[in-house]
C-alpha cells in the first residue's frame, strides 16, 4: 500500500508493508497528527512473517519450514541422522559442491568425516566450534554434534588457517566465497571459540518484492541475526544492477555481502563493492561512495549506529536511493531504538503547557 504524508511542504512517499504479507505498516497512533514522521526507508519486517519464512528461508528440498525449528533445536549425536545426500540446489546461483567444499576446508579431518554423510549437508546453517565443548553443526531441523570428542587448540588453530585474517570486529572469510567465520577471544585475547556460518547467494529470493524493487523507494530490511537479511540484499542488489541497469554500490563492511578478497563474489552481479577498513568507518565510506562514484543506489548490510542512520538520510535526501538491513523484531523496535529511530522519521516527544492542555480538553 503507498501512502503519502506531508511535512513541511513538501510530499513524501512511504510504503508501508502488512505483516501478514511479508509486510509491516507503521500505525498513525504512535505519533500526533503533526508529527506524522518521514522516512527515509520504506520498511520490510522479516522477524515475525510466516510468509516470509517459506517464501525467502525455504530450504534446499523445497520444504517450507519456518523458523521456529531453527529457534527450538533438537540436539542428535552422531549415527542418527547420517546417510548420503546430493548437494545441488535449483535456488543457489553458486556451484553448491564447489562453494560447500571451499567451507569444508575450514572444518578439521576427524569432525568432517561424519559431517558429510549428513542427510542435510547441503542444508548446513554454521557450524560452532568452541574449545573443551563438542562441535556443534547446525541444520534447519536443529543442532548436531559433529564428534564425541570437544574442540581442542589445534582444531581452533586448523580452522584459523585456513581463514584470512581477522578484522576489528572479530570476522574473517574464505577468499572467492560468502562464508563468515567469527571468533570468540578471552581476556587474553586469544581465539577460544569460532561460528562458522555457510554464505549462499540466493536465486529469486526478492522476487516477491520486485515491485517495491523497480518502484525506486529506499528499503530498509528490519529482522533478527540469521534470517536472511544479507541474502535478500544481496539479491536485491544484483537485480538492480542487472536488471534494472542501474549504478549500485555496495558498502560491504565485513564482506557478507560481496564476499572476501578483492574479486567480489558473482553473487551481486555488476554491482560495485566498496570495502570497509574499520567497521567504525562504514558512515564514512557511505559518505564517500555517494561523492566518488555517482551510484544511483547504495546497498548497506547491518546499519547500527546513530552516525550510520545520519549517514543513510542525508544519502538519501540526495535521492539516492538506498536499500539497508538493521536489525530488529518490528517497526516498533527500530522506533525505540536511539541510535537507529532517524531511519524511521524519528520520534519527537512534547510536553504542552496548561493553556495547551486546557485548549485541547
């Protein structure tokens, strides 16, 4: 549904979503009739749609499944789920053995023995690997424990590697690919624990927004860790590129988008990537990708501070349009979040003197 409000004179467009369809609508009654805000963004909620879950997290086998199995895990112990299943899927741009075998590299011989005789390797979400506990993989239909044995040092110094090395913010990748690989330190830090999460460039996982796509609105995608967000962007991002012509580029600060290494990944198509040194310095980069390199669109993956949200409106105010992830659960939680509430319009809050109070009453 399009809606227009009017502030200031001028007129601006938002689109807002209904839950139930994928889409979220932003209620009037959060706000007074002339502190109706104007958004940067239209909104797209992937925290609490059913719809969402089956059409974009639809698994390898065409099942549709929605994210309460992946929320509540059943545990198994190797031996009781292990047999020989294909890797190839209809909705992976990427080569799924290639890609997966670039990931396998990462996971130490006695722990990948078992793991690829799972049924649902071509499914596998990340595998976790924390020192003195058991391996961990986990599947849409829940955890598995990789080996009997817990993770010792030099299975955390095998995985670390065969990674790049590790920025600010603790991430690393695997060159040519989309995978993440996080790490957990102590006090010392030193690497006491890895999440290694499988990336996948995804065919036709925006195509039920290709309307809001071609519609030339911002869009920010609001959902909690593990969704799908970057996924979605990342798609988005290759069908404006590609199909829409259009000058994008992407503000990739820990290469989840473009994947690692300087080639980027053919998963966004002829998208343009530009790297983030310092996670601190994404709002510059944002900043500097508008005034360098005329893009008709910018693509941003994980927008969390106040510099950020300024960054993503004055982009925006120079109509450039704007496609960002935050995370979140609902609308609400964006609006009540200080750092990222701009990206909504904001939220004024008046206290009307007793004259007022009498006027109104």
């Amino acid at each position: 549904m399009l809606k227009r409000v009017r502030k200031s004179g001028r007129q601006d467009s938002m689109r807002f979503l209904n839950s139930l369809s994928v889409f979220v609508q932003l209620q009037s009654s959060c706000f007074s009739a002339k502190q109706t805000p104007v958004s940067t963004f239209a909104y797209l909620s992937q925290s609490d749609s059913a719809a969402f879950s089956e059409v974009f997290l639809r698994k390898r086998r065409g099942q549709r499944k929605t994210l309460s199995s992946i929320h509540s895990p059943e545990i198994r112990r190797p031996g009781k789920s292990i047999s020989t299943n294909s890797l190839s899927s209809p909705s992976s741009l990427d080569d799924p053995i290639s890609d997966l075998d670039l990931f396998l590299q990462i996971v130490p011989l006695r722990m990948k023995n078992s793991l690829v005789r799972h049924e649902e390797i071509g499914e596998l979400i990340e595998i976790v690997m924390d020192l003195g506990r058991n391996p961990i993989a986990r599947f849409p239909s829940g955890d598995w424990v990789m080996s009997d044995q817990p993770v010792k040092l030099d299975d955390l110094r095998y995985a670390i590697s065969k990674v790049g090395d590790f920025s600010d913010d603790n991430r690393s990748g695997i060159d040519n690919s989309l995978h993440r690989i996080s790490a957990i330190r102590n006090r010392k830090m030193q690497i006491i624990g890895l999440t290694c999460r499988v990336g996948r460039a995804v065919s036709g996982s925006a195509e039920i927004i290709r309307d809001l796509i071609e519609g030339g609105g911002s869009i920010l995608v609001i959902g909690p860790p593990g969704v799908g967000k970057t996924t979605l962007i990342r798609e988005i991002a290759r069908m404006l590129a590609d199909d829409q012509k259009k000058r994008v580029v992407i503000v990739d600060t820990s290469n989840e988008i473009g994947g690692d290494g300087d080639v980027p990944h053919y998963g966004i198509g002829l998208a343009r990537r530009m790297q983030v040194p310092n996670v601190n310095m994404q709002h510059n980069v944002m900043i500097e990708a508008v005034e360098n390199h005329m893009p008709q669109v910018i693509i941003i993956d994980e927008i969390g501070t106040e510099h950020e949200a300024l960054a993503a409106s004055t982009i925006a105010q120079r109509g450039v349009q704007l496609v960002g992830t935050a995370h979140g659960t609902t609308i609400e939680s964006i609006m009540k979040n200080p750092s990222l509430q701009l990206l909504v319009g904001g939220i004024e809050i008046s206290i009307p003197s007793v004259p007022v109070v009498h006027q109104i009453f």
